[in-house]
C-alpha cells in the first residue's frame, strides 16, 4: 500500500530538547519534514499536547518551535531501545526562531547527491 503522505520525510537523527512547560525532555529525530516530526523518546505526551521544541542542528544553530502531538506510543523500559516507534509524531504550529535556518538546513537534507 502506498504513503499516503504527500510531505516528504527524511530519516535524519538530530538532539532535541521538548518540553510542555514542566519539564526539559530530550530525544532524537527519527524522520523530519518541513511540517512535523517523529521523537523517539520514552517520554511520550498525549495527543493534542501542545509542546516546546529545541532542535540543535549539526552546525550548532539553533531552532526553537511550538508544535502539538498527533500521536504517540509508549513502550516499557527495558523495550525502548529494541522498538522502532517509541515516542512521538508531532505537527509544527509555529517556529518562534530559527525558521530560515531550518528551512535551508531541510533543502540540503533533502536534496540527493
């Protein structure tokens, strides 16, 4: 069956920091397209959660954005490191800073070589 998803994901690992005003969480990207991404982190929020991403791109800049989780899955433990999807899909609502740095980051990311 074909991805019905017509936004292009990459697979690209990169550190972030999420938080929903309580406290700092850190992950890791799994997938990243120009309007969401999934955070593979056992520290998952339920849906509709609004949440506060830091995204500390290879080169050290720095994104800061608000986005709201679509879906997540939780797995125990001692799993987290054997399950491909433990963590989060995520939507971006709006990027307080960084936008154009990001928009440059994912055009390079995305172009094939």
């Amino acid at each position: 069956m074909a991805d019905k998803r017509d936004i292009r994901r990459i697979k690209k690992r990169i550190t972030i920091n999420f938080s929903d005003d309580k406290v700092v969480k850190v992950g890791f990207t799994q997938d990243i397209s120009m309007i969401g991404m999934f955070i593979h982190t056992p520290y998952v929020l339920p849906p509709n959660s609004k949440i506060k991403i830091k995204i500390i791109l290879p080169e050290g800049d720095v994104v800061e954005l608000m986005a709201v989780v679509m879906w997540a899955k939780k797995v125990p433990p001692n799993l987290f490191h054997l399950a491909k999807k433990s963590g989060m899909g995520v939507r971006f609502l709006r990027f307080n800073s960084g936008e154009e740095v990001f928009d440059k980051y994912f055009d390079k990311i995305a172009t094939p070589l």
